[in-house]
C-alpha cells in the first residue's frame, strides 16, 4: 500500500484485503504521524474521464465506519472547471457526489498559485488547465469567489481564492450532526510537463495581506515576492527546496485588466515581466508537511461564503497538523453537510506569516463517518461548535477572532471581518474551548481546568492573515490515560 494513490477506477475497498489494508493505512499513518512528516505515496494521480468514478465494496463495514453494517464505496473526484468553486462555500451549490457514512473519497485538490508558475504546475495537468484555462473570450471558471460576477477585477471579485473540489454531500446529515473526516492519505500532484518529471511544485506569495506587509526593511516596503519550490514527487525526500523568486511586477490578464498587486486569484504570471533570483534559500531544506488549508463544511447563514475566513465550519484554517493520519470533527450546519476541499500546502509554519503557505496540488483520501445529533450526548463530541482536529497524540481546538463571524457580525461580515480580527479575541476564544472541553469531555471542575491548561496546553497562533484570525490549543491525549477507554 505504500505506493498507492487512488486513481480513477481504485479497486480500493473492493475486497475485504483491500479494505483492511486502507484501514491499517490508516491507522499506521495515525501512529507515524508527527513523528515522520515523510511523504508516503506520491505515485501518479492519473487523470481519466472529468468525472466522479466510484468502486463498490461488499464487505461489510466495521461498526466505526458503517452503521447498519452497509457496503463501504469508494468515490474518485479528480479536479475539473466541473468538479470545484472556486473561491466560495455555498449551500446551495449542486454537489459533485453523494455518499453514505463510512464511504472514502479521494479528492484531487489544485492550488489557486498554479499560475504563478504555469509551465511548472499547470502545462500538460488535464485538469488544471481546465480549472485555469483563460483566453480573450473566457475563463475555464468565470467566478472566483462569492463576490459580485461584474466586479472591475474580475468575477467573483476574489472575495475568496481558494480552489475547492466538491461538495461532497453525505446523505442524511442535517443540522446539529458531527461529521468526522478521516484523513487517510496525502500525496503532492506530479508536475504534468515532461521537462519537469518526478517532481511537483508549489509557490509562495509574500502578498499584501500578509502580516509583514509594509514592514519591511528595504525599498520598496510594499512589494509581493513570489518563491517557488520544488517539491520530491516520488516521496523519497521529506523536503523541499526553492528554485527561484521574482518580485509581482502589474500584471495583464487574458481580459485585458491590469493587476498592480495579487488582488485576483489564477492571474496568468507572465514570465518575460519579471526578474528571476535563482540561487535563493541556497542548501537550506523545508521539512515538507503536506496537508490543507481549506477543509470544511458550508455554513448556514449565507447562501455564498467567502473561502478565506474561517468559522465554526471549518474553511480556510490552515492549520499545518491537518495532514494524513488526522482525523477532523465538523458541526454540521446545513443538510448534507456539503464538504469541499482546496488550499492544498507542501508545508506551512504557525502564523502563516507572509500570506501563504508553500501552495502545492494534493491529492487526499477521505472517509467520512457521520455522527448522528441523537447518538452526541455523553460523548466528547457533544456540543461541539468549531472545527476540532484530534491527531494520533493530541487535541487540537481551533479558536477564532470571531468563533461564528457570520452570525456575529451580521450583514456585511464577510467585509468587515477583515478590519476586526485580532490574536487577543482568538486567544480568549481558544482559551474558551478549551476550558468547554475540559470540563464536558474530562470532567474536570473550573479551577481544574485553568490550572492544566496553564501548565499543560499549548496555544499557538494558527494564522494571521485570513481576515478571522486564528488561535488553536493544543493538548496531549497522553494526559489523560486513566480516562481512555
Ligand atoms: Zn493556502
């Protein structure tokens, strides 16, 4: 199984061998995780037909993946211009597929960066040169983002640039469920262009919303550089490197609109524009920890959502720890639950500091259980309202500026929200989860709880550069042993 990527027609699961192995994948990964941040995988996600393929399994389920013992499926989404939104969640988008609890699903993730570096991350990729297909008359996907479709810059206003690939809906989710997204795997997508064979590559933006911003020491202070890596598709190395940076010089898109800034996602770089510094980061390894930023649910109060802010749904919380072996917890906010997945990183620091990650296309394999409103209370997963990550040794609880900036801050939130957000208001939010899951999912008594959380939680900055900003605590499992069970 340690080559395997799922492709279009996966027999994964079609057995009961298979299904135990994607199973022991599972849980292996669970135990490496953290401990070995190497790639597993990374063979070729091949790309077939633009459309959902889907094996059948006759075997029946364990009780963890299916109640009613039914047969697991497992579904193939490669990324298509028909099978993302790009830039938005909404409820009412038409969903690419329908599951049932306990089906996998594997996902082909495209980054919105793919642009920066076209001959690298877009040339000869089927499916991203749909997604970012743009010539004098049209664009692959018109709208990027929930914003209005006549905006100066472009459809969709980029208010929200994420790629997301779904939704997935799973059938019988409604409001007040749990919905559990395992995280079976996680592979970078192969560069498709022959010169550049064995290797993936991903793209960093120090842009004008990162928190540096204006800040700098050398002239001119406010300027957009972007560095590209170069990432081991094979899986063999556990790092990347840079190849190149070049400073965003305005930029002229197919339409003809100039783009002094990184104001639109998938502007076409054009590369006799700018200067490239070879030689940057010389001999110096990132340790590569792929995973998404962009994971979640679509929420209820608004029918279009930015994908950049994140709430109590999940979306954009880049938070580097939601990799392969991670297993996140949604509240579920409208039926069907409405999954989508995008912003894919090779790798992310805490903060997020620049604006962006090393923005790299992933492939992941997804199983998805379903945890009715009913069967919560008495669990740990009662009363849950945020997005909670459990990896294979700790809690992780993600605060917010605003823990539903949606509901907080009314009409107008997805604007505004950039203007109010804080560390501070995150830290009191985290710092509130926390003492919630304390007291409900250990039993502790208040003073019990403030206590452990001084000398035993971890609260980190998640990021400071998605309009709500972000705080998780992070707690080990290994506190509580006498409890397990
Ligand atoms: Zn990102």
């Amino acid at each position: 199984m340690d080559d395997h990527v799922c492709g279009p027609g996966c027999m994964h699961g079609v057995t009961a061998e298979n299904e135990k192995d994607i199973k022991g994948e599972f849980h292996a990964a669970r135990r490496s995780f953290l401990r070995d941040a190497m790639v597993v995988g990374g063979g070729a996600a091949t790309l077939g037909a633009l459309g959902v393929s889907m094996s059948p399994s006759a075997m029946a389920a364990s009780a963890s993946a299916k109640p009613g013992n039914g047969p697991t499926s497992h579904y193939y989404i490669p990324a298509s211009a028909e099978t993302v939104l790009w830039g938005y969640f909404s409820k009412s988008a038409k969903p690419v597929v329908e599951i049932e609890t306990g089906d996998y699903v594997t996902i082909e993730t495209l980054t919105h960066h793919s642009n920066d570096d076209a001959e690298r991350m877009v040339k000869g990729d089927p499916g991203a040169e749909s997604v970012f297909y743009w010539d004098a008359k049209r664009k692959g996907v018109n709208r990027r983002g929930a914003g209005p479709m006549d905006a100066k810059i472009g459809a969709g206003g980029g208010e929200g640039v994420h790629i997301c690939t779904g939704p997935v809906f799973i059938k019988g989710a409604e409001p007040g469920d749990i919905l559990e997204v395992r995280i079976v795997d996680v592979a970078p997508r192969p560069s498709a262009n022959p010169a550049f064979k064995g290797k993936s590559f991903g793209s960093n933006a120090a842009a004008n919303w990162g928190f540096h911003y204006g800040d700098l020491l050398s002239e001119p202070k406010k300027r957009e550089v972007v560095t590209l890596y170069e990432i081991d598709a094979t899986g063999e190395r556990n790092w990347a490197r840079a190849v190149y940076n070049y400073r965003w010089t305005p930029q002229t898109d197919p339409f003809g609109v100039v783009h002094p800034t990184i104001d639109y996602p998938g502007i076409p770089v054009n590369h006799s524009t700018i200067r490239k510094n070879e030689n940057v980061l010389k001999n110096i390894r990132v340790p590569i920890r792929p995973h998404f930023g962009t994971i979640g649910l679509a929420p209820a109060e608004a029918d279009m959502v930015t994908s950049i802010p994140p709430s109590y749904t999940g979306g954009n919380i880049d938070n580097w720890r939601i990799g392969k072996g991670a297993t996140l917890y949604f509240p579920v906010a409208v039926a069907g639950a409405m999954f989508s997945v995008g912003d894919p990183h090779a790798s992310q620091g805490d903060s997020e500091l620049c604006g962006t990650a090393i923005e790299c296309s992933l492939t992941g394999t997804f199983q998805f259980v379903l945890h009715k409103k009913a069967e919560l209370p008495g669990t740990p997963l009662a009363e849950l309202n945020y997005p909670l990550l459990e990896t294979q040794d700790d809690w992780v609880l993600h605060g917010f500026s605003f823990a539903n900036y949606l509901a907080e801050l009314g009409a107008g939130a997805q604007q505004s929200i950039y203007s109010k957000s804080s560390v501070d208001l995150a830290l009191r939010d985290a710092y509130h989860k926390m003492r919630h899951f304390l007291m409900t999912t250990q039993r502790l008594d208040e003073d019990e709880a403030i206590s452990l959380m001084s000398v035993a939680v971890d609260f980190g900055i998640t990021q400071v550069v998605d309009g709500n900003w972000g705080v998780h605590a992070v707690i080990k499992k290994s506190i509580f042993p006498a409890r397990e069970g």
